[in-house]
C-alpha cells in the first residue's frame, strides 16, 4: 500500500529557499561557493532549506512509508512489545502521547520509531518481526541520509570558515537518529491544547526531514507568523538544531517549529526526519570563529553533545 504526497510540486512553490546539492558535489568551484553562501545564509536567516538532488532515493522512500504504515497499523499491544523504558524512546517504539514538547504539558498526537547507527557503540536497535522489510529498508535509508548529511555539514563548515571536516568528523559515527512518525486522526479524547507537534526547537546538529506524507508543518518567523512548509515530492527540508546553534554562538540559527493538526481530523499523516548527532563526547563550546561574527562574547556554556541530549531528553518527557 503505497503512501504519496498530498502536494504537487507543479501548483505549489516551496515557501523556504531551495537549494541543490549537486551544486556542492559537481567540483565547479563557482557553485560550491553559491550553495556554501546560500545555504549559509538561508540557516542564518531562517534556521531552515529545501534540499533538492540530494542522493536519496525515491523508491526508497516511498517502500519506508509502506513499512512505516504498516507497522503502526498494528494493535497497540503489539507496538508496545518494542517499547522498552530503559531506552528513554532512543531506539523502538515510543506510544501516542508519551512525548510533549520542552515546557509544554500538553502531549504530541503522535507515535514514533527510532532507529540508530550499526554498528553502534550506543544502544541497540529493536525491529519488528511483523514487518520483515522494515530493518533492510530502513537501514539503507539512513545510511543514504547519513552521507546527505556529511556533504551539508562539510558545507557548513565552508560557511562558518573552519575546517572543511570539522563539522561532519564531530558527527562522525555519532548517535544519529532516524526517527519514523505517525500522527494518526485526531481523537475525540485529545485535550484542546495538543496538536500533532507542539511548537519545538530540534536537539541536534541538523535535521533531514524526507517529503512528509501531508501538510503540517510550519515554521516561526521573526515577525511571530507561522510560514508554512510545503511537502513536496522529491524535497528534504533540512534545519538547524539547538547543538549547532550552541556551537556557533548562535549563528546559525534554530527555529521554532511545529506540526499543525489538518482541517480533516481524519486525515493521518507520515513523516521521517533524520536527526544528525554528534558523538557524545565532542565539546560544544561555541567555536571561536563564530563568537567573533556575534558579538565577541560567548552566548552558551561549555557542554558535551551527552551532556545537552541528557538535560533535552528529560525535558521533553522521554527521560
């Protein structure tokens, strides 16, 4: 049972720069420093691009929704055999309404999947058995989004003028995670207060979020409006996370976000974003280069990757 867009990329412009990453990859200097600036730019200004010519297959994504459908087509009882406690929602099944946004007490309608490196020096993955395709497919998937993700940091590193591996070494064989959404209809029960995704900054260096099933996702802008950003076939919408944000002294920005619930409260929606992590002990001091473009003064504390996923994770109800 295939899942498409509910877009189409010939009515509808993306509201977000869109950028594509053969521009990086060609070798002609001349569009490597046009995607390294705009690229750059687009994460100060904005926090958040569409990324086009990305290197991850299409095919691939479409047969992940398929696993991603029907394994949370399953009973509950049976979703909740992958759930352990002790994994604080790090790897396997985390139930509909566990997670909630930092200071937020209303719940997120939504249930979710993770799945982490292999080999890992973190925590296991867990893979369900009804579902054979699942593990293969989704695999694949991350390590194809892993390397999108090394290009994108290489160019961030251009952009912030250090070393043109520094940014993706720190995520190198870091605990990335791939995380598998599905925010089911709406139900009678839900509080009034609780949408799909309550408004949120991401943890992580970066985010990879593959073509959404549906409409939903917004961003906040500095004027305090909601853009919306369109889920169109062939598009990743990458964004800064928090642990990036620290690290340049607030450069790079990390932008409010969230997922709004549709006007059909029976409409479920799919999604799968990649969020790229730095190894647990990589230093987050903001980079030297970066305080002298902000001010001169660090804005954020000394901190490891382990110590700032820890404090998040109790914040946002998983630890």
């Amino acid at each position: 049972m295939a899942v498409r867009s509910m877009s189409s990329s010939s009515v509808i412009e993306q509201t977000i720069p869109t950028l594509s990453l053969h521009d990086f990859r060609c070798g002609d200097p001349d569009a490597q420093a046009s995607f390294v600036s705009r690229m750059g730019d687009a994460l100060v200004d904005l926090g958040f691009f569409a990324l086009v010519d990305h290197g991850v297959d299409p095919e691939l994504s479409r047969e992940a929704y398929e696993c991603c459908q029907a394994f949370f087509a399953l009973p509950t009882e049976r979703k909740m055999r992958y759930s352990d406690p002790a994994l604080k929602g790090q790897r396997g099944y985390t139930c509909f309404g566990k997670e909630h946004a930092k200071d937020n007490p209303y719940p997120d309608l939504k249930e979710f999947w993770h799945i982490g490196r292999e080999p890992s020096a973190y925590l296991p993955n867990l893979w369900p058995r009804e579902v054979p395709r699942f593990q293969p497919v989704f695999m694949e998937l991350y390590r194809q989004l892993d390397q999108c993700a090394s290009y994108l940091l290489q160019a961030c590193a251009l952009y912030l003028g250090v070393p043109q591996n520094l940014l993706a070494d720190m995520a190198e064989g870091g605990n990335s995670v791939l995380r598998v959404i599905h925010y089911p209809p709406i139900p009678l029960t839900a509080h009034p207060a609780s949408i799909r995704a309550a408004a949120h900054e991401d943890i992580n260096f970066i985010t990879l979020l593959c073509e959404a099933t549906a409409p939903g996702l917004e961003l906040l802008q500095r004027d305090g409006t909601w853009l919306p950003i369109h889920a169109l076939p062939g598009q990743i919408i990458v964004d800064t996370g928090d642990m990036l944000q620290h690290l340049t002294n607030g450069l790079f920005r990390s932008t409010t976000h969230r997922v709004v619930n549709p006007n059909n409260d029976r409409e479920q929606r799919f999604s799968m974003p990649f969020f790229i992590h730095p190894r647990p002990e990589v230093d987050l001091t903001p980079l030297e280069p970066c305080v002298s473009q902000t001010g001169g003064i660090p804005k954020f504390p000394q901190l490891t990757a382990g110590e700032f996923l820890e404090i998040r994770l109790k914040e946002i109800g998983l630890a």
